[in-house]
C-alpha cells in the first residue's frame, strides 16, 4: 500500500512543517493556504505517532466554518491512509496505520464538544475570532496528559488575545513564529493586487493583505506615527545617557494602571528610556520603584510630573498624592491642563522628536499601537472620545510627557539619535528641578 501523502508544501510553509516547538503562531495573509498547511500537518504527525490511540483537533471559530473551509481537505488529504470517514461527527481514522489515529473538526462556538477529551495536537484556525478562555480553560488542560503541540493562527483582526500573543512571544524561543504577509511570499498576482488596493480601504489591505496588527486597530490613534518611528528606526538601542536629567511622569489610578514613564530631553529630541504600569499598589511602591531606577542607572533625576488628580486627598489617608511625594522628598509638578483633544493634537506632534528604548518600553509601544476610536458600523463614524482599556493609562501618561516636555529648541528626527549638540545648546536647556536624593 501506497502511504505517501499527495500533499506538496509550498514553500513557505517548510519551516512551519520542520518546527519542533511545542507552541506555534502563523499570521498569514489571506489565500495564503495556511488551512490547507494546518491539516496536512495534524496528518502528517498522526502519521509517525507511535502512542495509542492518537487524537488530533482542528477548530475554528464556529462549526459550520470549519466543515465548510477544512473537512473537505481532511478527507482528500488523508486518503492515502484508508481513512475511515464519519460525516456526522466531523472526523477521520486513518486505519492504515497500526494505532488508528483520529483527526476531528470542532467548533469554538461549542467547546463542551471537546472538553475533557485529551489532544496529542491541535490547530485553532482564526484564533483571534476565538474566546481567549477557549485555549486557556478547556484546550490547554486537554493537551497537558500527553504533552500536545498546539498552532494558533490566523490573520490579523483587531486588538485581541492573537495580537497580543503574538507580541508576546517575540523574544521567547519556546514559541514558532511565521509571519506571511502577501508581499513575502507572492502568492497573488501583481494585477490581482492592485485592484483589491484600489477597492479596499489601505487599513483593510494592510491588514488582510500585508499582515498588519497596527493598521487592524480600526480607529487607531497613533498608529501612523508610531508606524513612521519604525520606519525612520527610532524604536532601538536609544537609552538615556549619563550627564543629562531624566525626567519622570505618571498617570495615577489604582485598581486601573498606573503608569510611569522616563525621559531625557536632548537638543534634537526625548528618549523615552523605560516605561512599566501596575496597579492595586500605594503611591509608596511607585515612588520606590522611581529611587530604584536611578540607583540603578546612576542618572541624576530630572522633573516630576504628575496629573491634577494628584491634588486630591484620599478618603483613607487624609492625604493627596502630591502631599505623600513631598514628604519623601520629591517635588512634583502639576501638569499642565488641556482638553484631551488638544492633548492628542499635542501627542501626536511629540512623536515627530520622539525616540523609545526598545528594551525599556515594550508594553508603551504596543499601548500607542492600540489606543483607538469606537467605530460606530450604523452611522459610519468614529467616537470623539478614545476607548478607555489598558493602553489608555499608557496613553494618557505619554500625554502629559507630551504636554510637559520643551520643544523649542528641537528639530524633527530624521535620522537616529546622535548627541549633535554645542555648548550654546546645552546652556538653552532649562534648568531641571532637583530631584530627591536617592
């Protein structure tokens, strides 16, 4: 008997076929053929599974579409192993091989249909339009007792659990990454393109085409702009540097985030050189982290900036934030108040000289990706007001560095960030206000 599979990767699909991690992220574009890929590898891992009685899962968002789009493939694909088809419950048993291996398709729209089961592998296709708690609560434990793989994939469709998992997993090894836009891998003709740029929307291109998470934020803020910082390579190895105050500012809540943010201004721009949030913490705890960088560092603080909610006393203490700073020896400074349009209008000037130390300012980064607009599909128009998640304290504390920072003397970056600057210039920075001693 003939056991060879009549499937034919392409290409690009090689390395996704050869991983050995145990986690997987493909983002693809569309037509791209991820699908067909995704089956072709449940067939192909059932095949050299030697446990018994291997199982394998392929899941979509909702049932329907994963019969409509995978099923078909799964029954062609698998025919070189006499599979044994049962149309009613969506899977094959490839009976020429000795353990009989099972391959089933499942809707995420009813996970009870697969709970408690157990996986040696699974695809989530169009993980995004999932429930995060779907992996997390019911696919995770089933892959625990023999040590299943699992490949989340999709394309990009909003600020969800997919994008955020795959910034996430960046810098973590244990996790295969591909990433496919149209323009790596030329799988649609030039002509076919052209028409569809020409009838979609660029977000939309950028997005189902192109691969892009920033351009699926609909109503993104400041995409653009932190778009033009990646183009010119202002998101890099950009720290602060010794000999220059480093400014610090904070966006204040308590069971929201708050965020804190440090920056050096230099004659041709700022260095945002770390960033981080939490919450449920006093004031106390962000204060000791601020004494902490710069033990850290050895920088001399700058400025400390904080919002006019700072004035506010607290119902437990009896005291504002402001009022707890200055007894621990820091002398805060009110930010300066402006509408939050003019806020954004100023932000959005402030990316022009703007520079973030990627090592230091991750979760900023994705933050000013995300920060967006509520579309409204009935009256075809964006809110005035942005949608308050977390990447709006993020947000709102790049504002008030915005707001606070001293542009006069700045020329827009065009060019990565040198020290370009005479005596004259350092003898125009304003003075820093002394921070407390450390």
């Amino acid at each position: 008997m003939d056991l060879r599979s009549k499937y034919r990767p392409r290409e690009i699909f090689l390395s996704f076929h050869r991983r050995n991690q145990r986690w997987a992220l493909m983002v693809a574009h569309r037509r791209a053929g991820k699908t067909v890929a995704a089956v072709n590898d449940l067939i192909e891992k059932a095949t050299y599974n030697t446990r018994p009685n291997p199982r394998y899962g392929y899941i979509a968002p909702l049932l329907k579409q994963a019969k409509d789009i995978a099923w078909q493939y799964l029954k062609d694909f698998s025919a070189p192993f006499s599979p044994k088809i049962n149309e009613s419950n969506l899977h094959v048993e490839l009976e020429a091989l000795p353990n009989r291996p099972r391959i089933t398709i499942y809707g995420a729209d009813n996970p009870d249909s697969f709970r408690g089961l157990y996986f040696d592998g699974a695809i989530l296709d169009e993980y995004g339009n999932m429930r995060k708690s779907v992996f997390q609560e019911i696919l995770l434990p089933a892959l625990i007792d023999r040590r299943g793989w699992c490949v989340m994939m999709g394309t990009p469709n909003g600020p969800n659990h997919f994008r955020d998992q795959w910034y996430e997993s960046q810098s973590d090894d244990s996790w295969f990454k591909l990433f496919l836009p149209v323009s790596l891998t030329k799988l649609i003709p030039e002509d076919d393109l052209a028409m569809m740029r020409r009838m979609m929307d660029p977000e939309q291109y950028a997005q189902e085409m192109e691969c892009s998470f920033e351009a699926s934020v609909r109503g993104a803020i400041y995409a653009r702009q932190v778009e033009l910082m990646i183009a010119e390579g202002r998101i890099g190895d950009f720290r602060a540097k010794r000999g220059i105050p480093v400014h610090v500012v904070a966006d204040l809540g308590w069971r929201d985030l708050t965020s804190v943010g440090f920056f050096q201004e230099r004659p041709d721009g700022v260095v945002v050189d770390k960033a981080f949030a939490d919450n449920m913490k006093p004031i106390k705890h962000y204060l000791q982290e601020i004494r902490a960088y710069f033990a850290a560092t050895g920088h001399r603080m700058g400025r400390f900036f904080l919002p006019h909610d700072a004035k506010a006393k607290s119902l437990q203490t009896g005291k504002s934030t402001v009022e707890i700073c200055i007894e621990e020896r820091f002398k805060p400074e009110i930010v300066t108040e402006l509408s939050l349009q003019d806020g954004i209008s100023a932000t959005r000037q402030f990316y022009d000289y703007l520079y973030y130390n990627k090592e230091g300012t991750e979760k900023l980064v994705l933050a000013a990706k995300s920060y967006h607009r509520k579309y409204d599909e009935e009256l075809r128009t964006y809110s005035d007001e942005p949608v308050h998640d977390w990447s709006s304290h993020w947000m709102d504390m790049q504002r008030y560095m915005a707001i606070m920072a001293n542009k006069k003397n700045w020329k827009p970056a065009n060019s990565p960030l040198t020290y370009g600057f005479s005596l004259n210039d350092l003898f125009n920075q304003p003075k820093p206000i002394r921070g407390p001693r450390l």
